[in-house]
C-alpha cells in the first residue's frame, strides 16, 4: 500500500517536469511558449501576498491575493490570484469566496496578476515605489465582465500598501452601452495591507 501511494504522489510531479522542461523567468519572458514553465524567480509575486482594504466616500474594496502554480493548457506559471469584495453605497455588490482555485476553469478567484513590470514608477502611480510593478486583471461575475488591473507597492505616511488602478480597454466596451459596462470601482485608489 506504502509503494503505491509513494508511485500515485511522484508520477505526477515527474509528469510535470517531463512536460515543463524549460524553465524561464516571468519578467521579460514575453509571449508564452508551449511547455515552459514561467516561475517567479525572484518572488516578485510573494510581495504583494496579502490582504487590501480601501474605505472611501461611495465605495469599500477588499482584496486577497495569493501566489499559486497554475498548469495551464500549453505552459504553466507562477501567478498572483485573488477575490475581492465590493460594496458601493452600502450595497454588497460582489462578496469574496471561501477558497482559491488555480485558473482558468475558477469561480472564485476573480482577480489574476502575472505580468512583472521593471523596477520603475508607474505612469498609473508616480508617488509609488521604484519597485516592479504587476499587470493582470479582474474579473467580475455579476456582468459577466472584466477590467485591466494593474497594483504598485506604495507607502502612504507610515502605512504600506499598493496603489490601485482599475479601468477599461476600448475592448471592454460594447457597441450600445452607455454607462461602464462593469460593476466594479473603475478608477485609481490606494488600498492599505491589513493582512
């Protein structure tokens, strides 16, 4: 019994290395190519693992990120995925779910940043940090629509947290629709760590 439990947990990690051969780091890499693996070298991701919150006038959000190992169909990556909680106007537009669950078949993790910028300030952010910045993006359930999400590491007095900016590609909205097409805080908000 020992012997086939040891066999059922390394086949498929061998299976694993056998597929992803090549290892390549996330910054820089580009477009993905088939069987690679883009691992977080320099645990760039690990940095921005936490809890967000922003109150403000007319909106509160509450993120959580967390770093998993995502296999997706053609190459795998290191990724920093999330779910977050919106309310506006005291009215719970979206609630954060109990677990995460690696894309791209998930429910709850609506939020998924891979893309490592260079150590720089971003245009979104110019009292950030000189630190790499990530791309990625959010997603929200209710329209059935997404938005780019881009985050920066900032310290605001002696509170750290990152700054925020979300917002739409022309892509996001459709032919006919006059308002945002999303039910999420489209704008540029910095949100203190509380975890």
């Amino acid at each position: 019994m020992k012997k086939i439990f040891l066999i059922l947990l390394f086949v498929p990690l061998f299976t694993i290395a056998q597929v992803y051969q090549t290892i390549k780091p996330m910054e820089g890499s580009g477009m993905p190519e088939y069987h690679v693996y883009y691992k977080d070298m320099n645990n760039v991701l690990n940095g921005f693992e936490g809890v967000y919150e922003y109150t403000g006038p007319g909106f509160y959000f509450k993120m959580e990120l967390k770093k998993i190992f995502s296999n997706l169909d053609y190459f795998c990556e290191d990724v920093l995925v999330g779910k977050y909680q919106y309310i506006k106007d005291g009215v719970d537009i979206n609630y954060m779910g109990d677990s995460f669950i690696a894309l791209p078949n998930d429910t709850t993790s609506k939020i998924s940043l891979s893309w490592i910028h260079p150590a720089q300030q971003p245009l979104f952010c110019p009292q950030c940090l000189s630190e790499k910045w990530l791309d990625g993006g959010i997603f929200d359930p209710v329209t059935d629509k997404g938005a780019v999400l881009r985050i920066a590491k900032r310290t605001v007095g002696s509170q750290q947290g990152v700054q925020v900016w979300l917002h739409l590609e022309v892509t996001g909205i459709e032919a006919g629709e006059t308002e945002v097409p999303i039910q999420l805080p489209i704008s540029n908000f910095f949100m203190a760590k509380i975890q």
